[in-house]
C-alpha cells in the first residue's frame, strides 16, 4: 500500500479500522475530537457501530459490554476525560476484557490546558484506576507509528485479554504526516470461548466479573493476571536506543519529546559532544535493561519530558544509581526547544549541570 | 406423578444470598420465568449492578456480565450494540439506577437503546448496611437519616418511572409491587411486556419493582411488606406509565 497524508487523530481511526475494531464509543474532547469524528463517517462504512457516549464513564463501560460481548473494541479520549474512564479500564483489567484506549494528552492537572503534554505518565504506567493491575502502554511518536502501534494494539489486547493504551499526545493527534498500513506481523490468538454472546442454552453461562469476595480467592486472581504482566515485561518491551556505547551524555524521551530532542543531539554532535539516546516506545513495560549498555565515557543521562519529572522516576532505576540523573521538563502544554536541551547537554558533558 | 410447580430452569442451582423476606428472590424468579417462557433463555445477556443484587449473575442461567455502579445501562449498550440480535436485560438496585447511574438510564432510554431494565426499588441502600437512599421515604430513618429524611435537607424521592416515562425513546414503563400474589402475578405480566418492547425491537423498556428490605427497614418480613403497602405504594402509585402496544 502506498503512502498516504493523514493527521494522527485520523490515523488512530483507521489504523483501527485496518486491525478490526468494529465497535467505537466516545465523547468529544479537544485535542482528540478527530477520533469520534472520523469514526462516525468511516466507521458505519466499514460495517462497523460508531456510538456517541453521554459521558466518558459511559463511554468506557460501553467498551466493557462490546469487549465482552466478544468484540473488538475502542474509545479515544484526552487527559480529562482519560481520568474519567479510569473505573471503566481497572474494571476491565479486573474482568480481563481487551479493549484499546487512546489518549491524546495534554496539559492538566483538572482542566488544564489543550496543549500537548505528558503529564499522564504516571497515572497510564501506574494503573490509573484502584487496584493491582497494569496495561501495556504504547507511546508513539510520529503517525507512522500511530498506525503501527494501533493495528498492534488491538492483537495485544486479544493475546493477553487486558486493556492497552495509547499514550500519545495532542501535538501527535494534530500533525500531519505520510503513513503506510503494513500488515502487522501475525499473531496466533487465543480463541474466545469466554464471551458473553447467550448460551443457546447448550452451556454453562459465561460470567465477565472482577468481583471476588473471599480474600483468597481475590488474592489467586490477582497472581493470576499477575503471570500476565510478568510476561509483558518479558516479551513486549518496546525501545529505540543507540549512540549509548561512546556517548557523552544519554538522553532519554519518549513521543514528541524524543524528535526535539533527537534535533538537539545533532546540534550537539556539531559542537563535538557525542550524544546516545533512549526512547521508550512502550512506556509500561518499561526499557530498564537497555540502560546497561551505556559506556563508561558517560557522564550523565538527561531525560526530557513535557511535565514535572514523571519517567525520570523509571529512569533512575534504570540508571540504578550508577550516574547522575537530569531533568529538562517543560509544563502546562508548553513544548521544549531544541536549544533548551543542547544547553543541558553542554553543561552535562562539561560538568557544569 | 405429574410436576405441579418446579425452580425455573432460567435460574442456577446456587443459594441465593438475600436475607429472609427480602423480594429480590421473588423478582429473579419472575424475570427467570419470563425469559424461559419467551423462549429466549439461551439468547440472553444479563448485567449485574452494584449492591444487594450484585451476585445476580450466579443467579442467572444466563450468560452476565457485572458492571461498576450505576454503569449497567451502558454495558447493557455496549452488548447490545454488539449482538444486536440478542436478548439484553440490566437488574439495578435504587442506588445503581436512581443516584449513581441516573445518567446511563437516561441516556439509554432517550437513545432508545433496545434493553430491558427492571429496577427493585426498596427505598434503603441494603447492602451497604441501609444508608438513605435518593428513595427513602420523607420521614423513613436510615443510617444516614439518623432524624428521618427531610424535604429541606434532601429534597423529595426521586420518582424514577415517572421521569423515565417524559422520555420518547422509553417505550414500555411500569411501576409494579411484590408484597401480595395478585400483585406479583401482575408484576410478571409487566416483566414480560418490557421483554417483548426489546424483542419486537420497540425500544428501552424499565419495569420499577417496589421491593422489601425487612433487615434494613427494621421489620419482620410480614411487616415488611404492610409497611411497603402504606408507606411505598401511595408515593409511588403502581401502573403503567408507558406502553408500545397501547401507543401510550
């Protein structure tokens, strides 16, 4: 298939569209409103239900049904909204029920701003909701990689039977740029015989639930989907990584953030200062053993990220204490400048910072 | 020998955990028999809410799914949407209709979602140890109205068939109650008219049961349901408030 010119808020759409989803429930909110807009057009035209929800909450637990009704199944929202449908994806964690998520982030806390942040990282890697559980978080940083993590998003969520989200934010949603549907790799599934779709009276009754009311009980499901996640962190860590051997100084970023800083890295690399770069893609699980590969000539990993310090916590226990940990960050849906970050990479590698 | 009366088949063997003289098993027995005689058993999809009847889904001989408080009415939505073809049905508490969930039920119905909601309405939160419901009686002591429920603190109980019924995509209401025999069979009989609203693609359908909670209210099981009879019935008045046969 041959490239084509789309805005990423499109690109969700019909990445999803490409991977399956039939079924979109969501409520408008900027900067993520192109989602339920394309999705109200080309959804129903691809046999599909697009569904205007009352309310996030509503939106969220109308996944749930769709999700358990055996369906593949979305919603789209941005960091406000993505608050409100935390009790619908720790619920559906609970139920194990795959659903995608996608949130276009941006400025909060509480209303906050429309423009783009990350400031959600803690509550998307962390859980969100109440409870003991996680969801595979992709962050992906140009509308390639929308449709890309998209279409894989959807097989994650079938293979582990979990929520996935899609941490993007609102710069990511606005831009335009050329993408290509590539067929994603297969992926053998395992079948659905758990749905609820009527019994025809030829089987037991399926129950979709996360209640447990015995301590012991609750304690085994937790263990349960716990395996699940372990196995996450072991097959579906997801990263970009180089120049970590020889450099002088690690950057570590994820989503727009990276491109900035990859731009200040050339700078860099113009004034003779040799820059690697860490780029989460999946921000849950994280890339913690990447950071073993940075070489002895480092003196200092800076990580940049558009909030007040939320991965860099992930990045010190990747780093593990064994060199000084940076923060550039910028807040409230203002974007970092190149030149910002070549500053701090200056006064790293000359040991000014 | 003949079988003069047996459990519905649309309900599982498991024990029902509801205290003695509570309704809700007579409320199950209905909707379970309602479904095994439409014949649409095997179709359906129930969705539990949150509180006493937060386990009907090991009640149920059907396929279920619990939802978050309140949230039943948009799962129902969801699965509804999904499967079409399938016969959906929510069972919500006073609690999960009238306070949390009001959205989800309002919205459902103006959508015209093709659902059915029976909604058991005891006036008290029963599981959480009989706090004041949006329900409660004007007067009625609850854990949270230590003094009675006042107008001026909490405003009058919601009346929620009524409401439903201003709705155009709500077309089958009915409030009904459970506290005599002529009753429960006219119960039944509204039960059943909600299920064929949904199968003959009609539109939202809400049966409101008013039900008794001796263990929260105070009373022996007997006088659970007096108190229901002159206490509930003349603020709720039971009938039909909407009904897609009659173009009401």
């Amino acid at each position: 298939m041959s490239k084509v010119l789309m805005k990423g808020n499109e690109a969700v759409g019909a990445a999803a569209i490409e991977a399956g989803c039939k079924f979109f429930f969501g409520y408008p909110i900027t900067p993520s409103s192109e989602i339920p807009e394309y999705m109200s057009k080309a959804l129903p035209e691809a046999g599909g239900v697009f569904l205007q929800a009352e309310s996030e909450i509503a939106a969220i637990n109308m996944v749930y049904g769709a999700a358990g009704a055996g369906a593949r199944a979305m919603t789209a929202s941005s960091s406000p909204g993505i608050s409100l449908k935390q009790e619908g994806i720790t619920y559906a964690a609970g139920a194990e029920l795959p659903c995608v998520i996608v949130n276009m982030m941006r400025g909060g806390p509480g209303l906050g701003s429309i423009q783009p942040s990350q400031s959600d990282y803690f509550q998307s890697t962390r859980g969100g909701g109440n409870g003991d559980y996680r969801t595979l978080c992709y962050a992906p940083a140009s509308v390639q990689e929308i449709v890309d993590y998209v279409m894989l998003a959807f097989d994650k969520a079938d293979y582990y039977r979990n929520p996935v989200l899609i941490c993007a934010d609102g710069m990511i949603g606005q831009m335009m740029e050329a993408v290509e549907f590539k067929e994603p790799a297969h992926i053998d599934l395992p079948p659905k015989d758990w749905t609820t779709i009527g019994t025809a009276e030829k089987r037991k009754p399926n129950i979709i639930n996360s209640l447990y009311l015995e301590a012991e009980v609750l304690q085994d499901h937790n263990r349960d989907i716990d395996k699940k996640y372990k196995l996450m962190e072991e097959n579906e860590v997801l990263y970009e990584a180089y120049g970590l051997e020889d450099a002088d100084v690690v950057l570590v970023s994820f989503g727009t953030t990276s491109r900035i800083v990859k731009t200040a890295m050339k700078q860099a690399e113009k004034k003779g200062i040799k820059t690697g770069i860490i780029r989460p893609i999946t921000i849950w699980p994280f890339p913690y053993d990447v950071f073993k590969n940075i070489g002895n000539k480092a003196k200092g990993v800076l990580t940049v990220e558009m909030n007040l310090g939320q991965m860099i916590d992930d990045v010190k226990i990747g780093v593990s204490g064994k060199l000084p940990v940076y923060f550039n960050g910028t807040q409230g849906g203002v974007v970092p400048t190149p030149a910002s970050i070549l500053e701090d990479i200056e006064k790293i590698a000359g040991g000014t910072k | 020998m003949t079988i003069v009366y047996e459990k519905s088949r649309g309900l599982t063997d498991t024990p029902l955990h509801y205290c003695p003289g509570c309704t809700h098993g007579v409320i199950h027995k209905l909707v379970a028999e309602s479904m095994v005689e439409l014949g649409i058993l095997g179709d359906a999809i129930g969705v539990a809410p949150v509180g006493c009847s937060v386990l009907a889904y090991n009640y149920f001989n059907c396929d279920m799914q619990e939802a978050a408080h309140g949230r039943a009415p948009a799962v129902a939505t969801g699965i509804k949407r999904t499967l079409p073809d399938k016969f959906v049905f929510t069972y919500q508490g006073d609690g999960d209709l009238a306070s949390i969930g009001t959205a989800e039920v309002v919205h459902a119905a103006h959508r015209g979602e093709k659902i059915s909601t029976i909604f058991v309405n005891n006036a008290i939160y029963g599981m959480t140890g009989g706090q004041m419901a949006p329900t409660t009686l004007i007067g009625q002591k609850t854990t949270t109205s230590p003094l009675g429920r006042t107008v001026e603190h909490s405003g009058r109980p919601i009346k929620i068939s009524e409401m439903i019924a201003t709705i155009d995509g709500a077309k089958f209401v009915e409030r009904v109650s459970v506290d005599t025999p002529a009753n429960i069979r006219k119960a039944k009989k509204a039960i059943k008219k909600a299920f064929k609203c949904q199968l003959e693609g009609k539109g939202f359908a809400l049966v409101e049961v008013l039900s008794a909670c001796p263990t929260n209210w105070g009373f022996t099981p007997v006088k659970a349901l007096d108190w229901l009879r002159d206490n509930m019935i003349p603020y709720y008045p039971l009938g039909n408030f909407r009904d897609f046969e009659e173009g009401k």
